[in-house]
C-alpha cells in the first residue's frame, strides 16, 4: 500500500499521498493542501520544496552523487564530449553517431550572430562586466527572430531556438571579451569543435596564426561537462518560472544568467579567485581568513564554500580538484594560489566550524584556478559556466514545456498594515 501523511488541523486531519522518485526520494504530494484545508506552506528559499518532478538529473547531496539522465558525472566528464553531454541532457539519451554529426553540423550553421549586434556591443563601456553584457545580448536575440516569440510554435521552431542559442552563446560571450579589450571581433571558424571555437573567437587575433594546446581545449570540455545541468537551482528554477509565464526562451535564458551572476551562485568562481588573490597579498596566512570567515560579526565567507544541497562533499568539485592538478602540471603552470586553495581547504576541512555546519569545497572553489591556467581573464569565469550551464537550462526549460507545467506563482503569508486611510500630503 502507498504512504500517506496525516495533517491535523483544528481537529480535522487531512491525508495527503506520498509519491516517490525512481531514486526513491520522497515527498508529500500537497498540491490540494489549499483547497482542501485552507493553509498554504511556508519555505523561505525553498530549503524543503519540491517545485517539480524531473527526469533530467539526480543529485543526492548527503551521499555526493550527480548524474545526469542516469550516467555518473564521473563518467561523462572522463568520456565524453560537452556536445553530447549537451544532446544528451536536452534529448534525453546520448546520440549515436549519425545523431550527433547532424547536432553538430546544425550547431555549426548557427555559430554567427547577426551584423546589426556589432553595434549594442560597441555601445558598451569597455569596462562593462561581461555577464550584464551576455543576459542583454542573449534577450536581444529575440528581436531578430520575431517568430520565437511564441514558444509553443512548433517542436521544429523550438529546436532552432534551441539550436541558435547553443551556437550563438559561445560567439556573444567571446565577443563581450573582444569588446572589453577593443580587440576586433573574430568571426566563428566551423572547423573547429564547439570548445576549440570558443578560444579561438576569445584568443585569437586577426594578424597571428591561432595556435591552441590540446591540454587546454580538453580541460575546457571537462569543465563545461560539469557545469551543465545542477537540478532545480536558482538559475535553473529562474529560468522555469520566467518560461512558465511562455515567455520566449531567449527571455528566460537571458534571466538565467542574470540569476547566475550573483555571488552566492555562478558569480562565486570570481569571487574565489578575488579571495585567493586577497590573502596570497595579504601575506597568506590562512588561519586568519578563516577566523574572519567563522566571524558572525565579519560578513566575509570562505567563497567557494557550502553549498545548499551538497552536506558531505560536492563531487563536481573533486573531479575539479584533481583536474587542476593535472592541467598545471601540463601546462607547466606553477600558481601559488593553487597552494594557498590547498592549505584553506585542509584548515577549513578540520575546523569544527566548518565541520559542524558541513560546508565543504564546492565546484567553484577550485574551477577558477584551472580557468585562470587556461588565460580566461577573471570577469569572464562566470560567463564560463553560463556557456556549461546553457544545455542544462534548455533541457529544464523542454521539460518543462513539454509536461504543461503551470505558470510559477507561490503564495505568501501577507505581514503588514491591515487598514490605513489616506492622509493627504500636507497633513503626513
Ligand atoms: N563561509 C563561512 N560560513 C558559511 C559559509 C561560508 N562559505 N557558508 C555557509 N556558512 C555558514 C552560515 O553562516 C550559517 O551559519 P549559522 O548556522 O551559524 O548561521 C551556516 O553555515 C548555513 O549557511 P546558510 O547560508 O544558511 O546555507 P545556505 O544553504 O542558505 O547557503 C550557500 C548555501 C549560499 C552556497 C552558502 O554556503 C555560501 O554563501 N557559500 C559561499 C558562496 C558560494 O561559494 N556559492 C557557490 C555555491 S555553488 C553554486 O551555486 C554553483
């Protein structure tokens, strides 16, 4: 017999069904609560809500599992390419050759972003964080293709947004780099795969031959790999909810990114590196960080600590930990940050602080050091994972779609004035 769960409320008690996912994961099915009882539920930051069942990936923070359409993360970031990671997370399985050759080629046809662009981006101060520039050129894309704006057109419509949004995100961040350098923007070379493209529009300059060591394009996969999908995150959650409303998809991408900029989230692998960067000036004495970061009075954390579902370690972050290693080691990198990330980590990992509360180093304590080994300038490492986040996005935002899921719109317990009248201004 299936669980129920009993509510009491003055004296009536309520049954509610329990439904449970394919990894056993549990929850009370309280979509009737209202309507049958009245109340509605209070979870600021959703810490105990369930805004959705999903078959897209699973997470199981106590014991650090990510999958993604039932593969380990492991496993497809020693393996796999981020392109079929990303047809994978958006069609549901990995692509058999033919499959992939055609995503590929269809992504390739797309990579060049209307001449027009060339203008807003000339607009911007050169100073201009690339992550503000990137939610603004990836709305802007929607006033070229009028006829996304419904995004329930048709399966094949949604496919070229999907498609034009993967081969364009690569160009626009690229370019946000260019201008900020007031480099000339180099145009998209199909030859190359979807990562050795990226570097070659971002490093590349009109008057040199493009040379790129195969270390770093690999590293770029890995790392683009393990930032595609997360669940029901901020970003992701923004990027459902702005769609629920059938908002276009260019529209709820764009907010995704904006959600994404923010410290507490994707904006963390710069402030990480800022962190470092901080203390190895400092003299790089770790044990006073530290200190400052278990300070209730100093509103400095440890960046690139904690995470909300993660309480025992985030696996992103070891396979990000030991690929840092190995790409320094091949690029002959010697970063004293890297020591300093090291040494914080082992003081943090044995402080009872940190021990009791479970904070431990999450996929952007260390992803920063590899992407500053790689040449990406500081400002762009959040725009990195917006790039690896974007499959995940469109696959959250298909399924979403797809399932009719209805417009996002939670409840609130309402804390203010009950009644005022108005008192004209002379007598305020
Ligand atoms: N440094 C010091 N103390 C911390 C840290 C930290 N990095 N993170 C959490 N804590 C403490 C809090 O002060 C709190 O202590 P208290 O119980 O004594 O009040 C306790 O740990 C719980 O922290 P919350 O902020 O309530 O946990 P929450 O789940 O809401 O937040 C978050 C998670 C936002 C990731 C938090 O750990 C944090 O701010 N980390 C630093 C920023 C960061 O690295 N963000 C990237 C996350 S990964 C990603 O989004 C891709």
């Amino acid at each position: 017999m299936s669980e129920i769960a009993k509510i009491e409320l003055g004296g009536t008690t309520y049954e509610f069904p329990v439904i449970e996912g394919t990894e056993n994961e549990k929850a009370i099915d309280i979509s009737n609560l209202r309507a049958a009882t009245g109340y509605v539920t209070l979870d600021t930051g959703y810490k105990n809500t369930g805004a959705t069942t999903s078959s897209i990936t699973f997470l199981d923070g106590e014991e650090g599992i990510l999958k993604y359409r039932g593969y380990p993360i492991e496993e497809l970031a020693e393996k796999a390419t981020f392109i079929e990671v990303a047809y994978l997370l958006i069609y549901g399985n990995l692509p058999t050759t033919t499959e992939l050759e055609k995503f590929r080629s269809n992504i390739t046809k797309h990579t060049l972003v209307h001449e027009d662009m060339k203008q807003f981006f000339e607009a911007y101060p050169a100073k201009a964080h690339p992550m503000g520039v990137l939610s603004s050129m990836v709305c802007s894309l929607s006033t070229f293709y009028p006829e996304s704006l419904d995004p329930n057109r048709s399966p094949e419509a949604k496919d070229l947004t999907i498609l034009r949004l993967l081969a364009k995100l690569p160009t626009l961040a690229a370019w946000a780099y260019k201008n900020s350098t007031r480099h000339p923007f180099m145009y998209p070379k199909n030859e190359f795969d979807y990562c050795k493209n990226f570097l070659y529009m971002m490093f590349a300059m009109p008057t040199e031959e493009f040379k790129v060591d195969p270390v770093v394009v690999d590293a770029l996969n890995k790392l683009f790999i393990l930032h595609a999908d997360h669940e029901q995150n901020c970003s992701t959650s923004t990027v459902r909810i702005v769609g629920s409303s059938q908002a276009n998809l260019y529209a709820s991408i764009s907010a995704g990114i904006s959600a994404l900029w923010g410290p507490l989230h994707g904006g963390a692998n710069q402030e990480v590196i800022e962190m470092l960067e901080k203390i190895h000036a400092d003299g790089g004495d770790v044990d006073k960080w530290v200190l400052k970061a278990k300070d209730k009075e100093d509103p400095f954390r440890l960046m690139g600590f904690g995470h909300r579902v993660y309480k025992n370690f985030d696996p992103r972050a070891k396979i990000i930990k030991k690929a840092c290693d190995d790409i320094l080691t091949k690029l002959g990198v010697n970063d004293p940050l890297l020591a300093i990330a090291k040494k914080l980590e082992q003081v943090a990992l044995e402080d009872e602080y940190f021990k009791a509360r479970n904070l431990y180093p999450n996929v952007d304590f260390y992803s920063g050091i590899i992407y500053k080994a790689l040449g990406i300038p500081t400002e762009m490492f959040t725009v990195m994972f917006a790039i690896g986040r974007l499959p995940g996005w469109i696959a959250q935002w298909k399924e979403m779609t797809e399932n009719k899921e209805p417009i996002g719109r939670p409840r609130q317990i309402y804390t203010g004035e009950v009644l005022r009248t108005y008192v004209p201004i002379e007598k305020r």
